[in-house]
C-alpha cells in the first residue's frame, strides 16, 4: 500500500486528476490516474471511467478508463475506530438559520407545497497539517461499511467522503438501488426505534423509486425496511433490484433516480427549486453521485456500473474543510431536532479530521 500512496502523492504534485475509492465491506483500494489535465465529461453514460456529477448541473466529470493508469492494493487492517463523543461548540447564528430554514419549509409542506424537502448547510472548519493520504487512511478504517473516495481535478478541487448510500449498480441489465432515510445516533447495543415520522419519510423514497422505475424496469423486488448502521449513525433502508428494459438506457435511469427524494424531496421539481431559492449556498457536488461507469466484468460482454449519492463528504480548500450535512423536512419534523441530526452527521467528517 505504500507504493501506492507515493504514486498518489506523485499525482497531487504534478497537479493531474485522480480517484481513489474503497467499496463497501471489502478490503481492496483502486486508483484511476489520469494521464492530463483534461477536463472529460459523461455524455451518454456509454463511456466507460469513473464519474463525479454535481447535485444540479448536466456537467458530469470522467476520469476515462482510456486516458488513465489503473492500480489496486489490498487494504491493510489497522483498527483505529475511535468512538470517542466530540464536543461541539454550538455555532448560535448557523443554528438559529438553519432552524428558520427548516420552519419556512415545514410551513410550505402545511399549504400543500410538497411532501418533503431534504434542506442542507455547509459549515467549514479550518485545518492545520491536512495530510491526504493519512485522512484518507483513516477514513477507510472507520468507515468500513461505507463507500470511500479522495476525488481530486485542478480545475474542480479534491473531495472527500464515506457515503452509506448507492444510487444504482447495473450489471448488464439487472439493477439494484435503496432507499434509504430516517437517522439516529447509536447508543451502545441500545436497539433502534425509529419514531412514525422516519418511517414516512422513507417509505415516501421507496414509493417514488418504484413509481417512476415502472416504465423502464421489470421483475421489480423490494425488501421490507431495516436498520442499516453507517459508522456511529443509523438508517431504514430498503432494498430494490430487477432488470432494466431492453429499450431503457443507463442514462434514463439514472436521470429518473438522480438526485433521489432523499437527498432532493418530493414531488421532485418543486422540491428542487424550493432548495435553489432558499438554502442559500451552492452544493456543487454535495448530494451528486460518483462511481464507476461502464467497468468490465470477468465474463465476456459484462458491463457493470456502480454508483454512489456523495453525502458524509467534504471539500477541502486554502486549508479549510467544507463540510455538508442534510436533514430531510416533513409535517412532522421540528426544526431543533433536526439541528441536532445535522450536528451529528457533521461528526462523521470531524471525527476523521480530529476536530474536537
């Protein structure tokens, strides 16, 4: 692994795009490095690379298969899992704004506005000594459930996350997605009880996944919701596979789950612009999705795809950390509350940061 980690550090000094990422509970690191500077793009979802695409914009980035040199190492194992409670000076005016936020949305649900909306902020945090690859190191250590990347091009910055949630894998033509919503702080070997207003909002997600995946799949099949831990956090998910439409295209689907009620809201465009209008900042490619496009698989004529929604993410820029944590907004949902889970989620990018 340390051969690989100095051709990463390499990389970041010659200023050349590249991606390193970790699946969920497996224990091989993959790095794509591009050979320039180019900016790519995914057009058609037929190219074959590693996707970055933002919450709101048709501009998705492609480090190409083709313009890349690919390396993988095996993860070795070093527990570093530290629970330790972070204690986190409450910031009063981000606090105070968000709760107003978060109340002007729950008076837009009682008129009959939308159903939901999945409303964010952004706090950032200054850094001393940040070390890629040691941050790195640690974020796959203690995220080993999660999906976890370093993302970096220089003319879009270097990103960072472990996301609990996957937006869609395809395997030729059979798919599997989630849903997933609803968040709790683990307390111990305490058992999780998820309150009616949780409930609603994820079944919402798996409601609409099914409702407009109709016409482009068949032999559709869905789990019953559980409880999925991510880190120190819990979530209700559920599973759905089934196979794509021989007329259907990636792209199509994609475009259909992409950004999900659990990042966006519902009905969809309305919830999206009630986002644009008062969240107050740009979330670029917080709650966009990423992966790989198009990878070959070991039988001949196996394409798979496998994508993420980019949530527990960071920025990192002019030594700073932007951190992006979201909450989704129902009738029932009280504006201190989800302060609070929005605090929490903040604790997944301090923790690796060691901010206390």
């Amino acid at each position: 692994m340390i051969d690989f980690f100095i051709k990463v550090k390499q990389q970041k000094a010659q200023n050349l795009p590249f991606v390193l990422y970790r699946k969920p509970n497996n224990i091989k690191l993959i790095g794509f490095f591009q050979n320039n500077d180019h900016l790519y793009f995914a057009e058609n979802f037929e190219e074959s690379g590693f996707v970055f695409a933002p919450f709101e914009d048709n501009q998705m980035i492609l480090i190409p298969r083709n313009q890349s040199i690919k390396w993988e190492a095996l993860i070795t194992s070093s527990q570093e899992n530290d629970d330790s409670d972070l204690e986190d000076s409450e910031d009063i005016p981000a606090k105070e704004n968000f709760e107003n936020l978060v109340q002007k949305a729950i008076d837009a649900i009682a008129k009959g506005t939308f159903k939901k909306v999945v409303l964010s902020r952004k706090e950032i945090v200054g850094l001393s000594n940040f070390d890629l690859v040691s941050i790195f190191e640690k974020l796959i250590q203690n995220y080993p459930t999660a999906f976890c990347y370093c993302w970096f091009h220089p003319k879009i910055g270097l990103w960072m996350g472990a996301t609990p949630e996957r937006l869609l894998k395809a395997d030729t033509n059979t798919f599997y997605t989630m849903s997933l919503a609803g968040t709790q702080k683990l307390q111990g070997d305490k058992q999780v009880v998820w309150e009616e207003k949780e409930m609603e909002e994820q079944q919402f997600v798996t409601d609409f996944i099914l409702d407009n995946l109709k016409k482009l799949t068949s032999e559709v099949s869905v789990s019953s919701p559980y409880t999925a831990q991510a880190g120190t956090l819990a979530h209700i998910k559920t599973d759905i596979e089934g196979v794509i439409n021989d007329n259907s295209s990636l792209k199509e689907v994609v475009s259909i789950l992409h950004p999900t009620p659990a990042v966006c809201g519902l009905p969809k465009e309305v919830a999206k612009n009630f986002i644009l209008e008062h969240e107050g900042y740009d979330r670029e490619y917080y709650t966009g999705f990423l992966g790989e496009l198009n990878k070959e698989g070991f039988n001949k004529g196996e394409i798979k795809s496998d994508l993420y929604v980019n949530l527990r993410c960071m920025q990192i820029k002019d030594n700073q950390a932007h951190l992006y944590m979201g909450c989704g907004i129902t009738k029932d949902s009280i504006p201190e509350k989800e302060w609070g889970e929005s605090v929490n989620k903040s604790m997944t990018m301090k923790e690796i940061l060691g901010l206390k």
